[in-house]
C-alpha cells in the first residue's frame, strides 16, 4: 500500500478509537505503530515526554512525528489529518444535530462501559512504561525482579510521583526536572 | 461565498492558531484561553455554552482540545468556522514536532541526552500513574466498572488482546447492562 494512504488510514482507525483524550490512545499508539515497527517503545515515551513539554495534544503530536519520520512532512500532513479526519466529521455531525448527545441513554450507556475500559487500557501501558524505566537493560523476567531493577529509575519515579500528586507541579516542568535528574543519577551515580 | 463568514472564519483561525501554540498538558488546560478570546473579547459564544461543548466533545472520539475547536469554529461560522478552528489548533504543535521530528535524531546521540532520557523515562512512568490515579478516582464508581477495568487491563497486559477489540467489547456490556438497569426500574420513572 502506498504509505501515504497507509499513515492516514492507520491513524484514521488510532484517532477513531481515541476517546477519552490523549492519553486513552497511548495503548493503540503502541499496538498499531510498534507492530508495524514504524516505532520502538522508547520511541513512543520519547513522544510522551516531547507532547508533555511541547503546546499540543499527543495524538497530534505522535502523528506528525510518525509521519514524518516514515514519509517527510507529507507523511506528516497525510498522518496528522488521518488521526484528526473521523473526530472532526463526528464533531460537525453532532454540533449539528444532537445538542443533547451526551444525555442520550444509548451514549451514557456505551461510555459506562467505554470509562473503565479505557482506564484499565491506559493502566497496562503505564505497566509496559514503568518496566521499560525501571529495567533500562531490559527485563530478564520475574527471577530477576529486583536484581535486575535500576534503583536510580525507581527513585527518580518515586520523586515524580510525589512532585506531581503531592506538590501538584506542572507535567511539563516535571519532565524536565526528571531529565535533570537522569543526567546527574546515571552520569555520577 | 457570505464575506462575513469568510471573515469570521479567518478570524477564528488567527485566534485558535494562538490557542494552539499556548496550550501545554491537554485540552482542559484550554478551557481559560476559549473563556478569554471566544467569550470576553469577540463575545462569540456564552460562557455556559462552553461548559456544556467541553461536556460534549469529552464523550466523541479525538483529542478534547481539536473537538472543541470544532465545535466552537462551527457554532461561529458553520463548516468553514469548524475547518479554520480546527487548522489553527493542529498547525502550531504540527510546526514545533515537524522541527524536532527533523532533527531529534541527530539530537538524541549529544552527551547526556541519553542519561536525560532515562530519567524521563521514569518520569513519565509516574506521570501516568498519575492520570490512571485520577482518572479512577472520576470514573470507577461501581463493582461493574471495577470489573470492567481490571478485565480491559488484564486482557491487554497478559494476553495482548487489541486494543480496539477490548473497546468494542466495554461498549457493548456498558449498553446492555444500563438497558438492564432501566428494564429493571421500569416502574419508577427515570428522567
């Protein structure tokens, strides 16, 4: 197939299945694009870190930085109006006649079932990113559970957690202080 | 074609084109940019109107912030309004990744980049503890949304299941569990 048609069509079906913003899309993103090995996994969290610092959402973000790479900036155009193409008819459609979408019983009664879902989606790959930091050598399976961990990931990770839900810092200013904190850990520790 | 709507359509790009480029960490952090330029100063839309369009476009597919682009663009000026809204949203964050897209790999190989990545690494693991934290915390209310969620997680981690699959599956056991409840509370009315 020809790869422009292909970036758009890929990510017509990611940005079709992406609801519940961004971050719901992470679990596709890395189906779809790891198994067509147009991206590695650290590829995908590089763009996390990239959107988070970046103006823009992620799904915009990883398409253009897909198509990019795999296409040039046409690859870049056909990807990021593939992902934005279904949810702007959608949106059209709806402004247009349903003002009272979101009350409706059938949608209230597909998105009780669609928020937990993706919930549980979006907690497996936070699983797969976690065990992608904390084994930075890879993951040599459940004997090597904590031999094999990398203590200065676990605490740059235990910081984290405690900068964002405790002291409530921007997401942005986080990365950067965790790339502070990876230069001075794995360069003098 | 109406010159007025043509106006306005430009307008509306100019203005979401701003947006686009301000809005660090995802669609609600724009919800203060659309209350300053849509309703206080070109008086647009009504302030509640925003809330109820943010209500809305949560629960379509895409991104939070390209639908509500949409949606205020087409309230404004019809389809033109919705395509100039939606365009100045994408194009500031398509022109940033496009740079770094261009050159981040001849970036990655500097000294430290890849000792600042592995602490990135980590702190974005704990970034997304933090949505999955909060997000529960909003959305998992009952023992069927327990279920529900623990099911999608488990079937994506241990047996890989499509994402899209597990999606379609929730949809459909969300509808036909509410149908139930209503079938059940027949008697007394519900709104």
């Amino acid at each position: 197939m020809n790869i422009l048609l292909e970036l758009f069509l890929v990510f017509a079906k990611i940005g079709l299945f992406t609801i519940g913003g961004g971050y719901a899309m992470i679990p596709l993103i890395t189906q779809e694009i790891t198994q067509r090995n147009w991206l590695t996994l650290e590829g995908v969290i590089d763009i996390i870190a990239i959107s988070e610092m970046t103006p823009g959402p992620f799904a915009i973000n990883s398409a253009t930085f897909i198509g990019i790479q795999q296409a040039g900036l046409i690859g870049g155009v056909a990807a990021t109006m593939g992902v934005a193409t279904p949810s702007f008819i959608i949106v059209v459609v709806v402004a247009r006649y349903f003002t009272r979408f979101k009350d409706h019983h059938i949608v209230q009664g597909i998105l009780s079932g669609l928020r937990p879902a993706v919930i549980g989606l979006i907690a497996s790959s936070t699983l797969m990113i976690a065990q992608n930091a904390f084994y930075i050598t890879g993951w040599e399976g459940w004997a090597k559970l904590l031999s094999a961990v990398d203590w200065r990931s676990i605490a740059i990770f235990a910081l984290g957690l405690v900068g964002i839900i405790k002291l409530k810092i921007h997401p942005a200013l986080m990365i950067i202080i965790s790339a502070a904190l990876g230069i001075i850990f794995f360069t003098w520790l | 074609m109406d010159t007025k709507l043509l106006k306005k359509s430009l307008k509306l790009f100019t203005v979401f084109f701003r947006i686009g480029m301000f809005t660090f960490g995802g669609g609600y952090a724009m919800i203060p940019y659309i209350e300053h330029e849509i309703v206080e100063k070109n008086k647009w839309i009504e302030s509640e109107d925003i809330i109820d369009i943010f209500a809305v476009v949560q629960s379509l597919p895409g991104v939070i912030a390209v639908n509500s682009s949409t949606f205020v663009g087409y309230r404004v000026a019809g389809l033109l309004g919705a395509f100039a809204a939606t365009l100045g949203v994408i194009l500031p964050s398509y022109i940033i990744i496009a740079i770094i897209a261009l050159f981040f790999y001849n970036f990655r190989n500097y000294p430290f980049v890849n000792e600042a990545f592995y602490g990135i690494q980590a702190g974005v693991a704990a970034l997304m503890c933090n949505v999955v934290y909060k997000l529960s915390k909003s959305s998992i209310k009952n023992g069927f949304a327990i279920v529900l969620a623990l099911s999608a997680f488990l079937a994506l981690t241990i047996f890989g299941a499509p994402a899209i699959g597990v999606l379609l599956i929730a949809g459909v056991l969300g509808l036909a569990a509410s149908t139930l409840y209503n079938v059940k509370n027949k008697e007394e009315p519900t709104k």
